[in-house]
C-alpha cells in the first residue's frame, strides 16, 4: 500500500507542476500585446478648414523621408462597418478615426509599384502605380457629435495618389453602416490612394509606427451629401471641420511587394526611331533590365546611344539593354541620308562584288569593311565614289584608263596601291598616304612631279618604270625604307646623287635605272658608290 501511495503522490505533483507550465504559458501569451485589426474607413470631404497655425512635420516610411507644411484638411473618415457578398466586416475600434491633411514639401519625380491583396483582390493582386504623397492621415479623436475616446494603436498615414491601377476598376457594391448613418448598395469605383503607415516627427516628438504590415488602399465611392459638423482634437489641436459628402471607402490591404518606378525617357536624332520601347517617358520598377532597339530609316544607319549610358550594354548596338538603376534619359543617334554613287558602272560593280551588295542603293556605311579592291584591266576611266571606301588598306586599279586619281586623298589607311598602266600625270592626292609601303606607277603613265612621295617615308617598294618623264629623283633622298627601286625605261634622270644621299639604300636593295640619260658622274662616281653599299645597280 505504501508502495501506491508514493506512486499516486508522484503523479500529483507531476500533474501540479504542469499545470503550473500552462499557467505561465497563458500568463505570457496574456501578457502578449495583441496585433491590432486595422478598420475599414469612410471618409467624407470636409470643407478645407485651415490649420491655424502653420504646422511643419518630417515624415519617413519605407519609401521617403520627406519635410512637409501640413495645410487644410481634405476628408475626415469613420470606421465603418462593411458588408460585401453577404460578408460583415465590423468595426473592431470604434474609436479609430482620421483626418486627412493636405501636405506640401519640395517634390521629385519619383514614383512607386506596390502589389496589394484586399477582400476586392482576393484572387489576383492589384498593382498600383503611385507618385508622390499628397496627404497625412492623423488618428484623431472626434470629440463631438459621439461618445468617443482617443483612439489607441491607430498609426499615422502618409497617402500617396495612385496614378495607375491594374486591374483599373473595381465596380463592387457593398453596405456600409458607420456612426452616423448606413448606406445601401454603394458602388465602389477606382482606386484614388495607397496609404502606408508613417513616422512623423513634430515639434521635437516622434511617433513611431506601430503596424507597419497594415495598409489602405481608398477606393472612390458613389458620393452621398451628408452636410454636418464634426469637432475633433489630434496633435495638430481643436478643429470644427463642416463635413460635405462621402467620396471614399479606405480597405484594408497586405501590401504583398513594393518597388521604387525608375523613368527612362527615351529620344532620337537624325533618320530613325526608337522601337523599342518607344520614343517618350516610360517607368520600370528598379532594377529591370529594359531591351532598347533603335531602327533607322531608309538611307541612315544606327551610331550609337548618349545620354546616361552607364548600365546600357552596349552603347554601339542598335539592339541592347538598359538596367534602370535610375533615373535616365538616352538618344539614339542616327547618320546618313546620302547614297554613294559611282560614276563608273565598271567600278561600281567590282565594289559591289567585294561587298556582296549585287543591287539597290549603296551607302557610307555599307563600305566601312571592305579593305581589299582589285578592279584591274575593269575599264575604269572615273574613280568618283572610291573616297568612301575609306577602310581601304589594299587598291588595285592598274591597265584601265584613270587620269585623275583625286578620289584617293583621303584612303590613308592604303598600304598598297597599284596604279600601273593608266594615264596618271598628277600624283599630288598621294601626298598623305603616308600607311604605303607599295607602290606601282609605271607603264604608260606621265608623271613629271614625283615631289608629293617625298613625305612617304613607309615605302618599301616603287615602281616609276616605263612611260614616265622623271628627272628629279631628289624626292627620294629620304624614303630611308626603300628596299626596290623602278626607274627604268622611259625617264630622263641624269643625275642620280640623292640616291647616294639616302642612307637607307644598302645590302640586298635593288634599283632599275636602264635605259636613262645618266651623266658621266652618276655612271662613274654615284653608281659605284651605291654598289660599295651593297645595292645592287642595274643599268
């Protein structure tokens, strides 16, 4: 028995020490402060009554911290009761009220996506686009008409107007029923503000958010006259608003996301457009990677983006991205608007051919990669069009008949050029070839001048043979690179002393004079001296 007796007596205390835990438990959950349920809200436009002393606050949410005037107030609003689809949604504080103040502070131009679910959005979200705040909602107390208390766990609201609302309409109808009268099918429109809950800093004292999950979305409402007057006291002091109709019903909201808008504005210059996404001001949430593509119109071509470029991919694609980390604006540019002509059919189609480009119109750009033309013995008389092949390294162009080689001036990324056999008197448009290190101007042509080589100094290879009319070779005297030398067949040199004096010439380098008019000291002393360096003479 005895043996029973300290078994029943262990379980006692066991069972006792238990029911102590729970205790404690219940005690701490009791002790817990309860999250408090956020009312639906009625509000009526009041008739602008103006603070009578002019108010400063600094207001800071999730989104900004801003310095306001807090001005007239706009609506005062009720907790109500709300009926919908059959629903009461009661009123957990009837003491709960706001009153919404006009603010003003210096502005930006940022804007805001948020995502909210509600009892009108249960089955899809409403993403709402809103600019800046335009009001302050304040708990007050509505001291008369009413028994009412000051509200408690009731936070500040900064309201921000909803610029875009997707899906845009509402049109629900519902029964609402708050201290001063019930309404029967009112119909809920489009929304008109997001409220979020806000820190608000006046004169020294903070109030601090209590809730910061519980937001408002107000929605318009079909309004309803209701002239009456109501006296209320919150932080800003005593007022007597005279209130006028009712135009919104505040909803409870989960805000389920929320991104700062980043604005890309978007222009253009010369012959084009931006496709995509369009030419104007367009907001992303920040972050996005936004695709950019810029189409020119027929005859321009695409140059690149300017403008804030920094997170663009790649400024010199017509087709590429910007991540809207900010706020930017960009221009694509365009050039062209001419077509390059050849006066010559025969040379238009060995450019054609080189640029795959057999028919329709041809334009600067088209040329900018060809880099080596061989049109020889094409029967070319006019090489009017060849300036805009200007990434040219290497031209062929000898047996045809070209007199005027002008169009070449500006080739000066040509290494080698052939102009051989044609009937070239004037070489002055070669003067700024300085890349050449080959050149062939012999047979058949009648150059005098060969001053404008004299700057070549990269030539290796030059051929004056046969057909010309030389007798000054001193221009030579200082292209130092030559390791072949034409003179033959067809000049008058006599004296060829400058070629002593160029002090490249040496082993291995050769030289064609045959069949000149060299004078007794070029054949006795100049010749001599360059085949003691090791050139090699023939004449």
């Amino acid at each position: 028995m005895r043996k029973v007796f300290l078994i029943l007596l262990a379980l006692v205390l066991a069972l006792s020490v238990g029911l102590v835990a729970c205790g404690g438990e219940q005690e701490e959950e009791e002790e817990e402060e309860e999250v408090p349920v956020l009312d639906h809200f009625i509000c009526y436009t009041t008739d602008r009554t103006a603070m009578g002393e002019v108010e400063v606050v600094q207001l800071k949410d999730q989104f900004t911290t801003i310095n306001a005037t807090v001005k007239s107030a706009k609506w005062f609003c009720n907790a109500v009761n709300k009926t919908y689809e059959g629903v009461l949604t009661g009123i957990s504080h009837p003491d709960h009220h706001l009153t919404f103040y006009q603010i003003e502070y210096e502005k930006g131009a940022v804007m805001y996506h948020v995502q909210v679910k509600n009892q009108f959005q249960e089955e899809e979200l409403q993403s709402l686009t809103v600019s800046g705040p335009v009001m302050l909602a304040v708990p007050t107390h509505k001291v008369e008409p009413g028994d009412h208390k000051p509200p408690v766990h009731l936070d500040h609201f900064l309201v921000y107007k909803v610029e875009k609302a997707i899906p845009t309409g509402v049109f629900k109808h519902v029964n609402l029923k708050d201290q001063w009268r019930p309404e029967s099918g009112v119909e809920v429109r489009g929304v008109a503000y997001f409220a979020k809950p806000v820190q608000k800093t006046h004169d020294g004292g903070v109030t601090e958010i209590e809730n910061r999950r519980e937001h408002l979305v107000f929605y318009t409402i079909k309004d309803t006259a209701f002239p009456g007057e109501v006296n209320v006291f919150n932080q800003f002091g005593n007022q007597t608003l005279k209130v006028l109709r009712s135009t919104l019903l505040g909803v409870p909201s989960a805000n389920i996301t929320e991104t700062k808008l980043r604005g890309l504005k978007t222009l253009k210059t010369g012959g084009g457009s931006v496709t995509t996404p369009g030419e104007g001001t367009f907001t992303y949430d920040e972050g996005t990677a936004v695709n950019l593509v810029a189409t020119p119109d027929a005859g321009y071509r695409f140059v690149n983006w300017t403008g804030d470029v920094d997170t663009v991919a790649d400024v010199n694609a017509a087709s590429t991205t910007i991540t809207m980390n900010g706020d930017y604006s960009i221009t694509a540019n365009f050039e062209g608007g001419y077509v390059v002509t050849f006066a010559n059919p025969n040379l238009e189609a060995a450019v054609r051919e080189a640029i795959g480009i057999p028919e329709g119109l041809i334009y600067p750009w088209d040329l900018e990669d060809l880099t080596i033309l061989d049109a020889s013995e094409a029967g070319i008389a006019d090489l009017t069009g060849l300036e805009y092949c200007t990434g040219l390294t290497e031209l062929y162009l000898g047996y045809n008949q070209i007199e005027d080689i002008s169009p070449l001036a500006n080739l000066t990324g040509l290494s080698v050029l052939s102009l051989s056999s044609n009937q070239v008197t004037d070489i002055s448009a070669l003067a700024d070839l300085t890349n050449l290190t080959e050149l062939s101007l012999c047979c058949g042509n009648q150059i005098i001048d060969i001053s404008p080589l004299a700057g070549l100094t990269n030539l290796t290879e030059l051929n004056l043979c046969c057909g010309n009319q030389i007798t000054d070779v001193s221009p030579l005297a200082n292209l130092t690179s030559l390791t072949w030398l034409g003179l033959c067949c067809g000049n008058q040199i006599t004296d060829v002393s400058p070629l002593v004096q160029n002090e490249g010439l040496g082993t291995g380098d050769y030289i064609g004079l045959g069949e000149n008019p060299l004078s007794p000291d070029s054949i006795s002393i100049y010749i001599p001296e360059l085949e003691a360096r090791g050139v090699t003479v023939d004449y």
